[in-house]
C-alpha cells in the first residue's frame, strides 16, 4: 500500500543531486517510458541516500504492483500480470522489481517500503520470472537489515508461509529436481515423470463424501497426469478450474497441499522421526520396516526400527532422506 505520509518525519539530510535527478524523472515517466528507461539501469550509478527521498517513486510502484497482483473475485489463482495478453505489464512489473532491488540495496531507512502485501501475492505467480524477481527483492532486504523480522507480525506470517509453500512445491532431492532446475529452461525429458503430475487429497466434510468419488477414509482425490501438455492454459487458469469443477473448499485450497505426487516410502528407507520438542539434530534415525498402503495404494503409515525400538509412525511425521540402502 502507499505510504502515510502523515507518520513520517521529514529528513534532514540532503538528496544527493544525482539521485534528485533520477528521482524527478521517475514522476514523470509514464509506464511506457519507465519501462525504456528502467531496462536500462544494470548496476547503481547514484549516491546512497534515505528512502524517504524516494517516497513518490515508490508510491508509483506500489501502484504497479497492486494492479499486477489485484484479485477481483472469489477463487482467483490467475493474477493480472499472468493473464494472456498482459505482456506490457508483466515486462513493466519486472523492471520495477529489478530496479527496487537496486534502489533498496543503496539506500538507508528501509522500513519505508510499504509494498510487502503486494510481494507476498506475487510469489503465486505462475511466471518463474516474476518469483524469482520477487526472491531477489526479498533477498536484498534480508541482507544486513532486519526488516523482515521488524514486519508487522501477520504480514510477516504470510510471507513466510508463503516462502514455506514455495519451497516445498518442488518434490524435493527425492524427487531428482528442486528449485533451481525448475528455474532453468530444460527440456521436459529432464524432469521425472512426476514433475507433471498433478495429485490433490484431503479428507471430505460431512455431506461432500456423496457428491465427489471417494478412496478409503472419505479421502476426495483430484489427479491429472501430464499437466504440461494441457494446451492453452496456464497453471492458475487450470487450478482455478479444478476448484471450481470439484468445489474445494476454501479452507482446503491451500497452496502447501498442491504437489507433485511423492514417492512412496519403501522397505529399506532410511527417515528422520521428527519430535516436535526436539531440535532437528536431535530427531531419531531409523529404518523402515513395514508400510500400509490403503486401498488406492498410497502409503501414509510405516513401520519404522530405531536402535532402541520399533513403532508405527505416519509419513507426516518422517523425513526420508536420500540415501539409497
């Protein structure tokens, strides 16, 4: 959102002259001009100064990030700037989130930036471009500055449970692939067959059982093979369908439940048995022993020998690590 200015103490230090310039230049451009213009500053050519001398420019901003992440209805997954024929924007929102990471970068006072809402929204975009130019602007803040821990305390909740969802949508090692080879242009025969899947699960309310095909345990399965090859549609347009073909619950839409489909664990698997009282180092090693896959062949429970026992645990409560035994 925009900055109050009504919170703000005027500063009583001096605008370097060539950042005076710029900034002049930056409330005055129109969006086609700053996207010229922006495409064009690589590197930090001006002075550092405070922040609060770019308050107009970084009002402007905000409002291109708001129009690029505005959700107008009920079930939205699609944001503005993923939509077909938003290229112009899409180009423009990238230049100001390269240009605010150099600016935060080489400039004091940073608890003046008021967008971090609008952030949050961006990194569901669909465009890896997008996310990865949102990650560097939060990496830039993180870095010597404690702005994020200073956030208010639910906007800094959403943003870690978003960066949460974000880092564990990809399958993990286990999976042969992570982040960063997702952010890489590699042909598709690089990537394990799952990594196109699409498995969705969660346990029906009272009445919802009736209406959609049930496995064991009242559990409602959606699942599509082969989502890359699904012609003309995005990954939100298609998540916005299957919501809305399955009508899945609001409070079950969450982002940390769409994965690729995991590996069942296996006889022989080495885990982790997480303690929710213990440090991670501290968290027993053991082996598998038996699993009990239900009836649609998916394992949720294990058999698992430690040095000293052994005991039933769901996967939930398991870390495979990637080790071949």
């Amino acid at each position: 959102m925009k900055i109050d200015r009504t919170k703000l103490k005027k500063s009583s230090s001096e605008v370097p002259p060539d950042c005076k310039a710029l900034i002049e230049k930056l409330k005055s451009w129109d969006h086609d001009e700053l996207v010229e213009e922006l495409s064009k500053i690589k590197i930090w050519n001006c002075g550092k100064c405070e922040l609060y001398h770019w308050i107009d420019a970084l009002d402007a901003f905000d409002y291109i990030l708001e129009i690029s992440c505005e959700k107008t209805r009920e079930n939205q997954w699609c944001l503005p700037c993923d939509e077909p024929g938003r290229e112009k924007q899409k180009q423009l929102l990238l230049c100001v989130l390269q240009f605010t990471a150099l600016l935060i970068e080489h400039s004091f006072s940073r608890h003046f930036y008021n967008s971090m809402e609008h952030l949050t929204v961006l990194l569901s975009s669909s465009d890896m471009n997008v996310v990865l130019a949102v990650l560097n602007l939060l990496y830039v803040f993180s870095k010597r500055s404690n702005f994020i821990t200073r956030l208010n305390a639910d906007k800094r909740q959403t943003l870690l449970m978003r960066l949460l969802y974000l880092a564990e949508s990809w399958g993990g090692k286990e999976n042969g692939f992570g982040l960063a080879e997702c952010c890489q242009n590699l042909p598709i025969n690089l990537y394990p067959a799952s990594a196109s899947t699409l498995h969705f699960e969660y346990y029906a309310e009272s009445g919802e059982e009736k209406t959609f095909k049930k496995t064991s345990n009242a559990i409602i399965a959606i699942h599509i093979d082969n989502v890359d090859q699904i012609p003309g549609k995005t990954p939100s347009q298609i998540m916005e369908e299957l919501v809305e073909k399955f009508a899945v619950p609001e409070d079950k839409q969450s982002r940390s439940k769409w994965r690729v489909v995991q590996k069942n664990l296996d006889i022989g698997d080495l885990v982790l048995i997480k303690h929710d009282n213990s440090p991670t180092l501290q968290w027993k090693l053991g082996k598998v022993t038996e699993t009990f896959p239900g009836k649609d062949g998916k394992v949720r429970v294990v058999k698992v020998k430690t040095q000293t026992s052994e005991l039933a645990r769901p996967i939930t409560k398991l870390c495979p690590l990637p080790i071949n035994t």
